[in-house]
C-alpha cells in the first residue's frame, strides 16, 4: 500500500500553531495550489488543502511562513471524524505532512527578498551581486536576465563536463 502525497502552493493565512496538553506543538494550515490547467474562462482553478505538521516543523513554519509564502509538503493523507458541538458527526480529510519546505525567504511573498532562495536578483536597476548570468562580466553593463543569453555564439561543452 501506499499513501504518499507532495504539494507545492501558498499559504492562504497564517498557520494557527497550538500545543496538546502534553506540551507538542501542532499547526494546521490550508495551501492553496494551482491546477495545471484553465477552465472555460480562460482562468486557473485552485485547491485548498487542509495540512496539520507536528512538533518542531510545527513551529518552524508558525514562525517563519506567513499568508501567501510558498511552501512545499511531503506527506500522507488521512481521514478522520469526531462529533461537533451539535452532536453531528464531521468527517475531515487532511494531508499529514512529514515535512514541510520553504520554497521562498520569509517575505518575499509580499514583494520583498527573493524567489525561491536563489540570490539571484532579478531588478534590472540593481548592480549583480556574484550571480553575473548572461552577462559580460562588465558591471557598467545592464544585466541580462537570461542565463543562457549570449550574442549567438555557440557554447562550448566537452565531454567532460557532461554528467553522463
């Protein structure tokens, strides 16, 4: 058997961390994640997935993601059900997740820092930091943001550094 789940979306709110009685720490959030396809419309369609993490990722990702941050998870699904308030019974699938990944620095959601941890700056009007892709090493130049952007020339590759 098996029951495997991964996902990759965005938070759609603060993760809401509690701790058990017995003091471990438990956070439930929901991601939304994009479908790979458009509807009639033209627009994409998300799912919004339940996640509930244990312990110390609970608290990693209460304490550095927030609203809209990109996070992966590695998990397994489960259902469960327990009796509401009213007495109904409610039954409730969730990903259990194992792990859980910051595919991005802490507020680069919102517009600031960078995209998935890279370095890589992607303003034009900002001198390169190490990262010189695409360019001609001349730091009066504007930089190129194709990496594999080069006046038409061919690129020179050996064997050797090929990995097969």
């Amino acid at each position: 058997m098996l029951n495997r789940v991964v996902l990759a979306g965005r938070l759609t709110k603060d993760p809401d961390l509690r701790y058990t009685p017995n003091g471990v720490a438990v956070a439930n959030f929901t991601i939304a994640v994009n479908r790979p396809f458009s509807n009639n419309s033209g627009d994409r369609d998300a799912d919004f997935i339940n996640c509930v993490v244990w312990r110390r990722a609970a608290e990693n990702l209460a304490n550095f993601m927030s609203k809209g941050s990109l996070v992966g998870v590695d998990g397994r699904l489960q259902s469960r059900s327990f009796d509401n308030q009213e007495g109904k019974r409610v039954f409730v699938t969730e990903v259990v997740a194992d792990s859980v990944q910051f595919l991005e620095s802490k507020g680069a959601s919102q517009g600031g820092g960078n995209r998935g941890g890279s370095g890589y700056q992607s303003n034009q009007n900002q001198q390169p930091s190490g990262n010189n892709f695409g360019s001609n090493n001349n730091n009066n130049q504007q930089r190129n943001d194709d990496p594999f952007a080069d006046n038409g020339e061919p690129i020179d590759i050996s064997d050797d550094d090929l990995p097969f």
